[in-house]
C-alpha cells in the first residue's frame, strides 16, 4: 500500500473499493481492505468511526487521479499524526499568537454600517468568550496592534493543549482559516456552525462587496474557504 508523499499534487488511483474497519481502540480507512499510511508513515487509523468515515467519504470520491488538494480532511488528519502529535506545545501556543491577534478585537473606524454590524454580531462572542472560557480579550478601533493581557495568552493556550491531537489539529485549522481564536474555539464547541463561524471572519470583506461586487478570484478564495470551515464543523462534530 504505497503512502502518498508530502509534496505529490496527484496520483493514479491505485484502488477499487473504500471502507472503514475496526483497528484496536480506533476505526482504520481501508483502501481494498488495506489501510494508507500518512507521509510519515502512520497507518490511518481514527479514534472514532464517524471520522474515519468522514476520511472515507473523500478517498471514494475520487476518480481517475487522487488529488490530495481537494481532500481537506485526510490532509488534517495527516497533519494530526504527522505534525501535532509531535509538536503538541507549539500548535497550542499557534491558537494563543491568534488570540494575540484576533480578528474580532478589531472594530473598523468606518462606515458606520460595518462599525454597527461588527457591533451586533462580534460582540455576542467575545463575550461568550469571556464568559464560558474566562478568555477575556481587549478590542480597539482600528488597525494598530493592541497587547492582549498575558493570563488571555495563557488560557487561549491552555484550552488548546487540553485538547487531543485531532480536536487540536481541527483547532489550529480553524483558527488559521478564520484568523480567530475566539472563532475557532466556538466552531469547536459547537457555538458557532460553519456558515456562521465563516460569515462572522468575513464581515469585512462581505461589507464590501456588497458595495462594489465580487470578483471571480474572490469568490473562488471564499468558496474553498468555506467548504473548509464545513469540514471542520463535521470534523469536531465526528469527535465528539
């Protein structure tokens, strides 16, 4: 069962059948009744059923040619054996740099539109998030950077680490993709859905296109933005 290597942007399906099977404590996709293997050479097993049919779903529903580029979640999962597992403390302290820097805590100077808008729908989680994570975070108008209180910094961290491999890899994905920390946790928890989650990160940029249209390329990015923000969703989801 050949594994497929960290830079290959396509490969000749070498498979007939996908599946998911029992593997110890975990449940293995299999490949005609084999089980891949990661770029580092972890079979890919999963803790639980739903996720690995999750990761089944997107082996099967490739056709000639695998492209691994369009399958986000065997990539995350990928990135869980290969990369966080091994490196637990500084994919936590990724989420708290985010907290650090988090999209919600900058209010735009104008138009007033947008200002209300941020105003009405970011407000309700940062206080969430003050309230049900004693993650406390400072807001400001503008673009200058504002220091976040360090015990924020810490918890942000915190909660992270608490977290196994394949929620946290889920975690840092997100918050990554949202540019939020406060985004990522309430995708995690179930606060937040994707459309939701995703349509507060692009407050912004939905402002304005609404003034001056949407271009091709844009709507391209979002697109692929958003299909991921829905495979995260399902992926906290198949955890749990």
């Amino acid at each position: 069962m050949p594994s497929l290597p960290d830079d290959f942007e396509r490969i000749r399906r070498f498979y007939k059948t996908v599946g998911v099977a029992p593997a110890g404590p975990g449940f293995a996709v299999t490949l005609d009744g084999r089980t891949p293997r990661s770029p580092g050479g972890h079979r890919l097993v999963l803790p639980t059923e739903a996720l690995a049919a999750l990761i089944a779903e997107e082996w099967a529903a490739q056709g000639e040619s695998i492209i691994l580029a369009e399958m986000s979640a065997t990539r995350l999962a990928y990135s869980a054996f290969d990369g966080v597992a091994a490196a637990r403390a500084d994919t936590a302290a990724s989420v708290a740099r985010y907290a650090g820097a988090d999209l919600l805590c900058y209010f735009a100077e104008g138009p007033r539109a947008l200002v209300e808008r941020q105003e009405a729908l970011w407000t309700p989680l940062l206080e969430w998030a003050e309230a049900e994570l004693q993650l406390p975070l400072v807001c400001v108008t503008g673009v200058m950077h504002a220091a976040q209180p360090p015990q924020s910094l810490a918890r942000a961290e915190a909660l992270a680490g608490a977290l196994d491999d394949f929620a946290l890899a889920g975690l840092a994905f997100a918050t990554a993709l949202f540019g939020s920390a406060v985004l990522g946790f309430a995708l995690q928890r179930g606060r937040l859905n994707a459309d939701q989650a995703f349509a507060l990160s692009r407050l912004d940029e939905t402002f304005q296109e609404e003034q001056w249209g949407l271009d091709a390329e844009a709507a391209a990015r979002a697109d692929a933005m958003a299909a991921d923000a829905v495979m995260l969703e399902r992926w906290f989801r198949a955890l749990s």
